[in-house]
C-alpha cells in the first residue's frame, strides 16, 4: 500500500469520526481519536502565541476546544478541507483567550482592542516619521479621543509591567539606555520646570492613600500588584485609585497648564 493510499484511509477515517461526533458529540472514544490525530497541530499553534511560556499547556487546551467547535460547525459540502476549516477555528479561541485571560486585572474591552491599534499606529509614524510620535498624533490618526489613548496606555500596566528604567542596548558597542530615554518628546525644559511646581502645588489636594499610590506607580515605577501589597489593598482598587487621583490632578490644575498635561 503507498503512502497516498495510507494517507486517503486515515482522512477518510477523520471524515468518519466528523460525522460521528456531530450526531454524538459526547463520544469520548471518537474524541480521543481526534485529540490524537491533530494534537501535533494544535500544539505547534499554541507554540506560535507562547513561545514555550508557561501558558503553554493552557493555549493547548483552548486550542481544543476550537478543534472541536471546528467538528461541530464543519459542513464538507463547502468544499474546504477540515484542516483549513479547522486552523482558523482554533487559532480564533488562542487569541480570544490571550484577550481576555491574561491581563493582571479585568479591563474594559475597547481597552484591549485599542492597545494593538495603538502598537501598530506607533510603528507606522515612527516608520513615516523617523521620530515616536506624540500622543496628540496617535489619537489623530486613530480617530480617537487623547484621553482613550492615556487610559489604554495606563491600563496596559495591567498586562505586563515593565519598568521604564529597564536597560536596553544602544549600539554594537554593547552601551545601554533606558526605555525612558527612547520615548521620543519635543524639546520642552522650561515647561518641564514649570509642570513640576505645579504639580508640587497641587500634589496636597490628593489624599495621603492617593498621593502614596502615584509616587509608588509613576516615581518609583511599581506595577499596580507590587503597590496594592505594599498598602495592602487589591490590585484593582489601586487602578481605581490611580485613575481618580489623575482626574483630580487634571481638575486641579489651571486651563493653560491642563492643556499641556492632558
């Protein structure tokens, strides 16, 4: 028997175990037969998005469960192979799982859905450019509020905390600068002065549990986590906190400076 011939009996054979299971979905025999048949595809999808992580083993069972939404809706006489039905299905629950489970803290999702377009717009003008663009440019270019683009940077701490003093290589001669050093921003050091004093002055308006939470989260670059078991209170407490301390902060400050911080 060739290997042409072998190969048409075993998709013959997953063709059968399709039909089956669309008639008995809860045929843990026929079930397993699947898990073993695709369980090398399924795995190399999951290894895309984890990179052998720890989240590994989890985007494989999700990527079983699109493996088997696959089986339900499959309909043959659309003339596309399970395969090619099947890879989008699975692939659809990886990245609606990835979305939805492994932010630190639940978050509004126009939140999730803006970040992507966000890191994807901060290419392109960057590209275009030559420079990172400002905050003004990238709600511009997104047709969004500055605002929804402040809260969607704020809240992506909730995904991954990254320090903003993290080194990074520079050159090929092996030298390092901050992240902070990269972000780009016009020339403004008189203004800078001025923000600060303002700042000073209105930092008391804030309450004690308000003004500790910024100095933990913008001075000394602590994520949300780390300054909620600092004070012990939870995580989403400090991103409430945190949010309503910046509003107050705006509220506070006169016109011509609100214009420049927001």
């Amino acid at each position: 028997m060739t290997k042409s011939q072998v190969y048409k009996m075993e998709k013959d054979k997953v063709y059968q175990w399709i039909e089956l299971l669309q008639e008995n979905p809860t045929d843990d025999e026929i079930q397993e037969e699947m898990v073993k048949t695709y369980n090398n595809l399924v795995q190399s999808l999951a290894r895309k998005y984890s990179k052998n992580s720890m989240i590994h083993e989890d985007l494989v069972q999700v990527g079983m469960i699109g493996l088997f939404a696959a089986v339900k809706r499959y309909d043959p006489s659309f003339g596309k192979s399970f395969e090619s039905f099947a890879i989008p299905t699975i692939l659809g629950e990886i990245k609606r799982y990835l979305r939805d489970q492994t932010w630190s803290v639940h978050v509004p999702r126009r939140i999730k859905e803006l970040g992507p377009k966000i890191k994807k717009t901060v290419d392109e003008l960057t590209n275009a450019n030559q420079e990172s663009p400002t905050v003004d440019k990238i709600a511009e270019h997104l047709g969004v509020s500055e605002e929804a683009i402040l809260e969607t940077m704020e809240m992506g701490q909730s995904y991954r905390a990254l320090s903003v003093d993290r080194k990074v290589e520079s050159s090929p001669d092996g030298s390092t600068v901050s992240i902070l050093d990269l972000v780009g921003s016009e020339e403004a050091d008189y203004e800078t002065v001025d923000q600060r004093m303002i700042l000073e002055k209105i930092l008391p308006t804030l309450s004690e549990r308000e003004q500790q939470i910024l100095r933990c989260t913008f001075y000394e670059n602590m994520s949300q986590k780390e300054t909620g078991e600092l004070l012990g209170i939870s995580q989403m407490h400090v991103s409430r906190l945190q949010r309503r301390s910046l509003r107050k902060l705006r509220e506070a400050l006169p016109l011509k400076s609100t214009e420049v911080f927001d």
